[in-house]
C-alpha cells in the first residue's frame, strides 16, 4: 500500500478552522434581500398559513417590522403591493397611484431608514381584478399595451423614493419601455432588476397566497417560460441587458441553479437568485415536522445559490439566516 499514489485532499477537511480557511463561497447578511408584503388596512399582521413567519402587514405595523429588519442587519428589501378586492381594477391602476401601498410604503422607509435599499416589485396581477401582469382584452394578455402602464408604475415608485426597480411582468419589451420611462422622467440614475428570467412555476403557490394575485382565469404560461427550457433563458437576458438591465433576476432558484450559473457566466451583471415561496414552504413544512434541520438545510440551499453564481439572493429566510449568523458569532 505504501507505494500506491494518491492525493491527500483529506488534509483540508481536518479541522474546522481548516474548513472555514480554504472554504470557497461564503455567505454574507448583505447578499440578502427580504420580501414584505403590504397589505391595506389598519393594525393587520396576517400570517400567511402557507409561509409560517411570514406576514401580510399594513402601513402601521410596518415600522416594526423594519426595526427587526435593521437591527439584524439586512441591507434590502423589496416591496410588494396586496390592495382590498375592491380596488382592483381592469387595468391595475392601483400599482401607479401617487399613494398605492408600495409607494407610500417606500416613502416610510426611505424616511425612517434611509440607509435600507427599497427595492420596488414593479408588476400589476397584484392589483388587476383579473389577476394577470398586463392588460386583458377577451382572454388575451396584451404585451404592448401593457407596457405604458409598467412604465407609469416604476415612474410612480422611483418618486417616491425606491432605490431600485423591479419589473416582474414578462412582457417582451419591458425593460426598454422602463428604462425610456425612467429616463424621461429624470430618473436616469435608478437602476433597473429585471426578472430577465421568470419560469411558470408550481413552486409560486404560496406567493398567491401571500399577495392575493392569482390569475381568475387561465395561467400565465403565454408570458412567463416554459420550466423545461434552458436556451430560451439566454434569448431573454440578452434582450434585457441589451435594453439596459443592471440586475438579472432568475426565479425560481433551486430548480433552476443551472440556469443561475449560465446567466453568471454569460453575462457581466449582478445576477439575482429569488428563493421563492414555495421553496421556503417546503422546508418550513418540514421542519415543524422534525424531518430537517432548518438551519442546516437552508444554509446549504442558500450556499448552493451563491455557489451556483448568485451575487444576491430575494429569500424568506433572510430574518433566520441573520439570526444564525449572529448566534454563530456569539459563540
């Protein structure tokens, strides 16, 4: 046996403070970008029975939620809009009203925590009352006409203060008719995140609940992609940078972390990885079941996302993995 050659690679797993020397891809509090849904009303902290943790909050009990957020040390957040039922209209007017939920929600932020980077889900199913991401005419989601009111949304929600814009539609040409908007109004400088890539997924199920946006007729396969695609993925963050994306979002992420690696390796944009409802529900599920360990877990998936070529991950367990980290360093 002494003369059989092999390498030692054991020699870097010997220890764990030999582990944490030579570890290649690290997680980081600022890598993480936490969702929040605003909700209208008074004194409301719904939990989402799908998302355990997880809250439909109205404006007043936002403060609170965002004096967690800073002092665990998240850097981000991205905003989403869940207006009453009753005003949701054909055309989703509510996602560009002066005062809509997401803007005033970004002016509350911006106010109290201007160090915090609001990020703006720039969509309209949340506030349609058919609940797709464009205007519909019969049973048709129309993709030009759709795109004025895109525009006038992320126009509405960069006055109001959102660091970044985050178009979420699917609609081809978005990103260029945002950026025209944008740029027209004086407001050169925001920056746009585009879910460049944007799979119709089984794995958004809970997010309807969460938002209260699901399609009342149909799907949305005719905008978003085909799961089974890769090359399609490449056609479409082509068409975003090319229409001036400085962000390129791929959702979901555990299913698709090859996707996340050929977008990091074809094109020189932050890339985005959006750890989405369904992925979280899963593990929660599990977890108060006592089948995982939550932390273990998470912190592998979400290591295998930065591993995968994330430079920023939109997760639920952002709050959890702040949480960890810190305890972790008590130690």
């Amino acid at each position: 046996m002494k003369n059989i050659p092999f390498n030692r690679h054991r020699r870097l797993r010997a220890s764990a403070g030999m582990r944490a020397l030579v570890r290649e891809t690290q997680l980081h509090k600022e890598d993480l970008i936490y969702p929040i849904f605003v909700i209208d009303g008074e004194q409301v902290k719904n939990e989402i029975n799908s998302m355990p943790g997880i809250y439909q909050l109205s404006m007043d009990n936002l403060e609170a939620e965002m004096d967690e957020v800073v002092s665990l040390g998240i850097k981000s957040v991205i905003l989403f809009g869940v207006p009453f039922e009753h005003d949701k209209d054909e055309h989703g007017t509510g996602a560009f009203h002066h005062n809509g939920l997401v803007q005033e929600a970004t002016r509350l932020i911006k106010k109290q925590y201007p160090q915090v980077i609001v990020i703006a889900d720039t969509c309209l199913c949340e506030y349609t009352s058919h609940g797709h991401c464009g205007v519909v005419e019969g049973e048709k989601i129309l993709n030009d006409a759709s795109l004025d009111l895109l525009a006038k949304t992320a126009i509405s929600q960069a006055e109001a203060g959102a660091d970044i814009i985050a178009p979420s539609n699917m609609m081809d040409g978005f990103v260029a008719a945002i950026r025209a908007g944008l740029d027209e109004a004086g407001y050169e400088d925001i920056p746009i995140m585009s879910y460049a890539v944007k799979y119709a997924s089984a794995f958004y199920g809970p997010f309807r609940d969460a938002a209260n946006g699901a399609p009342q007729f149909g799907d949305r396969k005719t905008y978003q992609m085909d799961p089974a695609n890769r090359l399609e993925a490449f056609r479409e963050a082509e068409s975003d940078v090319a229409e001036g994306a400085d962000f390129l979002i791929v959702k979901p992420a555990l299913a698709y972390m090859d996707i996340i690696r050929d977008v990091k390796n074809n094109f020189n944009l932050p890339v985005v990885s959006y750890n989405v409802s369904g992925e979280y529900s899963m593990v929660k599920a599990a977890a108060q079941n006592g089948w995982i360990d939550e932390k273990a877990i998470v912190m592998e998936m979400l290591t295998g996302l930065k591993r995968a070529g994330s430079d920023l991950i939109i997760t639920y367990f952002s709050k959890d993995v702040a949480r960890w980290m810190d305890e972790d360093l008590q130690r």
